[in-house]
C-alpha cells in the first residue's frame, strides 16, 4: 500500500521560508504525478501545486504563483514544496497526494479529490503576522 509522509512544517514569521517534504513509499513513485494541498479550519481543501511524474511539468493555484516552488527527487522518492515570503493566510496544514499518470491535474481546484490515489497526513504550518 502505497504511503505519504510530510515533514518541514512548523512555525514561521511573515516573510520568511519553510521547505515542505514529501517522502513516499509503497508504490512507483516515478509513475505519479505528485501534488500538494492545504486546508485551514472551517475551509475545505484547496489546491496549492502539482509536479509531472517526471518532473517535466509544474503547475500552481493563485495562491501559490510567484511564491512557491515545487521540485522532485525521483532517486529519494521525494517530492518539495519550497514556500517564501510566507503570509499568514498560508498557515494551514499542508497535505501531499499522488495522482497516477505523468500529467497534473491543472484545474484551480487541482480535484476532484478522489482522483488521488494516496495522500499523506499532513503537516501544519503556521505564519505568526
């Protein structure tokens, strides 16, 4: 069965930058398009951005654009978030999910949902203002 597993969460003032991880394990990681997504209390799960399975395409929401930078690492099976001038409504925790097939699933939403084979458990990132 395959498996997710985030780390690199954790509290951060306005400005600064964290570097999300996603680290997977149980399947081929190189046959699946890896995204991530965020939800804050009383929100539902919303798109951040996605990498090709093979690295050769990136897509981001709105909310991400010009900001965030996601990468992957086909030989350690994992998948990056770089997150920089963090702003407090970013604080959520942030989720990663694997989609198979090469290509990003490009919709501002980046769902539905339950096309994504295996998610992770998440971890919080918070941006104290």
């Amino acid at each position: 069965e395959g498996q997710l597993v985030e780390s690199g969460g954790g509290l951060v003032q306005v400005g600064k930058s964290l570097r999300l991880s996603c680290a997977a394990s149980g399947f081929t990681f190189e046959d699946y398009a890896i995204a991530w997504f965020r939800q804050s209390p009383g929100k539902e799960r919303e798109g951040v951005s996605c990498i090709g399975s093979r690295a050769g395409s990136t897509y981001y929401t709105d909310s991400a654009k010009g900001r965030f930078t996601v990468s992957r690492d086909n030989a350690k099976n994992t998948v990056y978030l770089q997150m920089n001038s963090l702003k407090p409504e970013d604080t959520a925790v942030y989720y990663c999910a694997a989609d198979f097939g090469e290509i990003c699933i490009t919709s501002q939403s980046m769902g539905p949902l339950y096309e994504y084979d295996f998610w992770g458990q998440g971890t919080q990132v918070t941006v104290s203002s």
